[in-house]
C-alpha cells in the first residue's frame, strides 16, 4: 500500500451487517406505485424495470463481492478545504506512467472506473504498450458517496476542481493529466484551465457548454462547413427534447435538493429508481451497463447516506455568481471523445471560442458512461492523446 504519510488515511470499506440487513428489510416492505398502461417510459422509469432491479439487489446481488473487489484498490481519505476527500491511488507496475486524474459525474462514483482502470494502468496485460501506462487517481468529488456529505455549502464544480489540485500536489505529482465527463468534465476542464502550469492534458468525454443550447442563426450555419452545418442543427434539436423531457431532474436538484433529500435517503428503491433511470436511459442500449456495477454505484449513494449531498452541486453551481457567463478560455491542450448516445451533441466550432481542442473523435458507439458501456474505445482514446503529448 502507498506510503502518504500524515496527511492521508487509509481507507478500506467494512460495510457494518446490520446496514445490510435494513436495506434488505426495507427492500422486502415496499410500497409499489401505480402505473398507467401503455405509456412506456414517457412517464419515467417503468414499474417492471424498477421491480425486477429491486428483486434483482434482494435476492441475488452480492455486496460482499463488489466490497472485496473495490477494497482491491488502495484507497485513502484526507481533509482538503474543509471537506472530507476519498480517492483510490492506483499506480502503474510500468516506472514511467503518467499521472492521470479522473472524475466521475452524477450519478456515479469511483465505480465507474472499474472496468477501465487495469487497461490504463497495464496496458501490457492487455494488449498494450508500456509507454501508454498511467498512475491513476480517482477521487470522489465532495459530497459524493466516500466523500460525503459536505458540511458546509459551496461545493460547486470550480471549488471541487481547486481541491483535486491540492490533492495532486499532495502526491507530489507536479505534471499530470486529467480526465472526466458530466460533473467530472467540468472539473477536469477547469483544473486545467487554473493550473496549466501542471496539467499536460485535459481529456474529457463529454464538452461542458459545448453544443447548441439556442436555435442556430441562418448566418451562424451559412458560415460552417456542411458537416458541421448538420452537427449543430442535430444539437439543437437534441437540446430541445432534453430541455422538454429530461431536464427536470437538474431542475429539482438544482432548486430544491433537501426536499429530494428525505425520500432518496429513506427509500431504497425510490433512489434506485432515481438514479437507475439515468443510467438506463444516459446509455447506448448496444452496450448494455453490468447490473453489479449499477447497483454497486447505488450502494455507495445508500450506505453513504449522500443522495442529497450529492445533488448539492446542481445547487451550488446555478447561485454560484459566475453561473450564466460565458465559460473563461483554456489553454490546455484537450481531447473530446464524442460517443453518439450521449445527452448532447458537441460542436467543434463553440468549443473552439474557448477551449483549445487538439483532438476531437467521434465513435459509432458508447453514451453518457463510457468508462462502463465502451472502456477499450475510452482507453484507446486517452492513451493516444496522452501519447502525444507526454
């Protein structure tokens, strides 16, 4: 195990049996809702769907096993900023790695690292080359799962993205990359654009602002290229049905998060179907998520009682003083891993105004969680981004 010194502590998961017997308690005593026939998913997560997940967590999910493989990490919490700060530090066998930070978004956790980390850290065990190896750190943002809840307000995306640079410099890793996409986008592309100094790269597989969120003008398209011409009507019209369909869970935890708060935190099965619906519908159906893996990121929200921490960042984000201005120009060079099922569709054209795009792919597959429904093609990418650069 590394050796941090003081200012870190070890960290392993030991789940107490008597939480395990409440969740299993509550899950044998729900209170199903009603549901109209026939509407589908319109309505939101369908009765069956949650049903048959709830039995699935009952009856034949193992915690022990998912809490055995994560506590295969090394692990560590300290104090940054006030707040509590979990991360696993996974160091490469290869000498020369690249340091890499990855952060996770809403609704996720660590967990989503799972089946991408050997990759990255050993490439040679699978396939790859030892010069694409990277050291990597996966911390949990402040009030999320092991690094919740806060206790204070103000966690929002830039705050988070200055207490992962002192994480950084806490390891003594002086340049580094760093990746991310949802929440954790917005924290890599801002720790990137404060310490440019220390951040080689910034990788991200989702462009915070990065797509049409008003109709575009004639002259705005008569000046693109028709790909892009295509790509930008495209957004927009994926931003209108987001605005109208899929916007409301934002809204709630970007308003009221504390009222949500009670019934994520006293009903298992109300925040397995609040965070579950995401995952379902955030991915591409042609890459079908792990269900333990699901289910395990639920887990961590539960035990950690931080449904409503978490959604704080929607909160503290939109009465931040800076919410509404237009994003402040990077210099780092960065990476845009464009997966097709994701929420939004990206243009390379506003990214430009302020980021400085050096590599942009597009993929014929993948969603909102990459790292779990495609983590060959993500890998594939990071490497080859980082191998230019390092």
């Amino acid at each position: 195990m590394d050796d941090l010194g003081a200012w870190a502590r070890p960290f392993r998961l030991d789940v107490g049996q008597g939480e395990l017997d409440d969740l299993a308690e509550r899950l044998d005593r729900v209170r199903w809702p009603d549901e109209l026939p026939g509407v589908g998913r319109a309505y939101g997560m369908p009765l069956g769907e949650v049903r048959e997940l709830a039995r699935y967590w009952r009856t034949e999910y193992d915690w022990r096993a998912a809490e055995a493989r994560l506590n295969e990490w090394p692990q560590f919490t300290t104090t940054i900023d006030g707040a509590q700060v979990h991360f696993a530090h996974i160091r490469s066998p290869e000498p020369g790695a690249t340091p890499l930070l990855m952060t996770h978004g809403w609704p996720g956790s660590f967990v989503e690292f799972q089946r991408i980390a050997g990759l990255l850290t050993d490439p040679r065990a699978h396939g790859g080359e030892a010069e694409d190896a990277f050291h990597l750190v996966l911390p949990s943002i402040p009030g999320f799962a092991l690094s919740g809840p806060t206790t204070e307000t103000g966690w929002e995306f830039k705050r988070v993205a200055r207490a992962f640079g002192v994480l950084m410099e806490r390891l003594g890793y002086e340049a580094y990359g760093v990746q991310g996409g949802d929440w954790g986008a917005a924290v890599s592309r801002e720790l990137g654009r404060i310490r440019p100094g220390n951040v080689v790269g910034v990788h991200l597989n989702l462009l915070p602002g990065g797509g049409a969120t008003e109709e575009p003008r004639p002259e705005e398209l008569a000046a693109l290229s028709a790909g892009e011409r295509e790509r930008t009507v495209a957004s927009w019209e994926r931003y209108r049905v987001w605005a109208r369909e899929r916007q409301g869970y934002a809204d709630i935890q970007a308003t009221r998060p504390q009222t949500l708060a009670y019934g994520l935190n006293d009903s298992p099965v109300g925040l397995l179907a609040w965070i579950g619906e995401k995952f379902a519908e955030w991915s591409d159906p042609d890459c079908p998520l792990d269900r333990d893996q699901v289910l395990t990121n639920v887990m961590l929200y539960w035990l950690t009682g931080t449904a409503g921490s978490a959604a704080r960042i929607y909160y503290e984000r939109a009465h931040a003083d800076y919410y509404g201005q237009p994003a402040e120009v990077s210099s780092t060079p960065t990476a845009l891993a464009d997966f097709p099922r994701d929420n939004f569709v990206p243009l390379r054209h506003i990214a430009a105004r302020t980021d400085t795009i050096v590599r942009w792919t597009s993929y014929d597959r993948g969603g909102h969680f990459p790292a779990m429904e495609v983590p060959e093609l993500l890998a594939g990418d990071i490497r080859a981004f980082f191998r230019e650069l390092v």
